[in-house]
C-alpha cells in the first residue's frame, strides 16, 4: 500500500508545468442581486471570449458571450445580450453593439448599449454613445456626442430609438 508520507514514494520525476492563467479583467462585477425567482437576464461570469494582446481580429466579431479585448479588432463588434470590456492593451477600431461597454483601452468608433457605457479612467472613447447610462471617471478621455435612452427603447422626446448606423467606416489603429 502506498502513503504519501513515506520516503521513496513512486510520485512522478517530473511535475505537469504549470499553465498560464488567462489576465483576470479589472472591471467591477455588477452590482445588481437578484431577487429570487426574477427573471434576469445576466450572463454567467464563466462564459466570457478573451482576444489577448497579441491577436488582432480583422471582420465582423458576433455571438451570444461577453467578450474581453486585450489586442486590436477593426470591424464590426455585435453582441447585443453581453458585456463588451476592453482591456488596457485593447485598440478597438470598431462600432460596438452591447448589452454593457467597459473601456480600459482605446476605442474608436461608435458605442451602442442597452445598458451601460463607462470609460475608466485610463480608457479613451471617440465616437458617439448611445446608451441607457454612461459612465467616464476622472482622467478618461472622451470625444463624441452621447444619446441617453430609456431602456424601454423610447427616447427622451417619446420617439422610437433607432439603432446606430451599420455602415462601417475604415477606421485606422494607430500602434
């Protein structure tokens, strides 16, 4: 019988290398609790896509996940039930659709959620907001035009919201 106390035991020579564990994202989780039986349309912090520093995504990024950006996406960024974070190393060149927009990074293009927008402080936005709430700490930079909606779809005039235009525009990520 083997224990593990013992010397001579038959453990291997060589221990499994450790793996690298994926940057844990700095934004806050949501402060929202949920009573229970409401039903919430929160999405689990396990299903969360990460592009690391050294992608760089070219095209149309879709799908039905949170995403966390570290490297450069130039296109289109449509996910509309989740939360789209972009990292401090993220160059995001893209208009971006989203349930919530974290900006750690830089982004250029414009922004729609239908929740929330909040550029942190070390983050950089230019291009139009059109969201629910907005957040911009102290030290953000910011340059555009925001467009606060009720999130029941209806602007403050009583008209209905109209989705950000879809045409992209070639955008440029400076290194």
């Amino acid at each position: 019988m083997w224990k593990p106390n013992q010397p001579g035991s038959n453990s291997p020579s060589t221990p499994e290398p450790s793996r690298p564990t994926p940057p844990a994202p700095s934004y806050e989780a949501p402060r929202t609790a949920a009573a229970p039986g409401a039903g919430t349309a929160a999405v689990p912090t396990g299903e969360q896509a990460t592009i690391g520093k050294s992608l760089v995504v070219k095209g149309e990024v879709t799908g039905s996940e949170s995403l966390y950006i570290d490297g450069k996406v130039e296109g289109a960024i449509n996910l509309p039930g989740n939360r789209v974070t972009v990292g401090r190393n993220g160059q995001v060149a893209a208009n971006i659709v989203a349930r919530e927009v974290v900006v750690l990074g830089k982004v250029r293009g414009n922004c729609q959620a239908s929740d929330r927008v909040d550029i942190r402080s070390e983050g950089s936005l230019t291009g139009d907001v059109i969201a629910a709430r907005i957040s911009i700490e102290d030290g953000a930079f910011f340059k555009g035009g925001i467009d606060i909606r009720k999130p029941g779809g209806t602007d403050l005039k009583g008209g209905t919201a109209q989705p950000a235009a879809t045409t992209p525009e070639p955008v440029a990520v400076e290194a």
